[in-house]
C-alpha cells in the first residue's frame, strides 16, 4: 500500500484482470486450447487440446514440465472436472503483455 498507494494498487489489479483476459481471448480464439473455468480475476485455467491426441492429460502435463523446465516461465496445475488443468497466474507486479505473448508462443511452439 506504501509503495503503490490506493489507486495505484487499484489500477495493478487491474491490469492484471485486463492481462488474463487478454491470454483467456487468445486461448478462446485457438483451435488447439480450450479454457475450463472463466476468468473474474487474474487466473487462467485452461489446457490444450490439439487433434489426434489420445490423451490430453499426458500431454497437458508434459507441456507444463517443458515449460517449466525452461525457465522462461511458470505454469500451475489443477484438476477441474476430472480434466488436467494447466494454470497461468498473472500476477507479477512487473508482468506486461510481451511476457503474456512470450508464454503464448511457448505454449504453442510445445503442443
């Protein structure tokens, strides 16, 4: 509250809604991504589902471990309705879009 005060925390709040949404809008527009929960705050469920693939709980799973094996970003995981459910939390206080694209690009270059 120091550091940001009222408002400016109020707006970074914000942000970071407008941010997962925007993430949530490309996985909705993604023949190979389907989202499992909406997106009130800054948490994005959600898990690819490419074509031809037998089971997409192994390949959500191995995609979340590529990911963060890399370094270059960090996925969560859940279960919803019984689905592997990989999890991307916006929440950084510096986090911008680039680094939402970034994630995006990683996400699809893995499936």
């Amino acid at each position: 509250m120091r550091y940001f005060g009222q408002e400016g925390l109020i707006a970074r709040i914000r942000e970071h809604c407008r941010l997962a949404r925007l993430f949530a809008s490309w996985v909705d527009d993604s023949p190979d991504f389907e989202m499992l929960a909406p997106v009130p705050f800054a948490l994005c469920c959600f898990r690819a589902t490419p074509k031809n693939v037998d089971d997409l709980d192994a390949l959500n799973e191995k995609i979340m471990n590529e990911i963060n094996a890399s370094g270059e970003a960090y996925l969560s995981h859940t279960k919803l309705g019984g689905k592997f459910t990989l999890r991307l939390s916006v929440g950084s206080i510096r986090v911008e879009e680039r680094h939402l694209r970034k994630v995006w690009d990683l996400l699809n270059q893995t499936i």
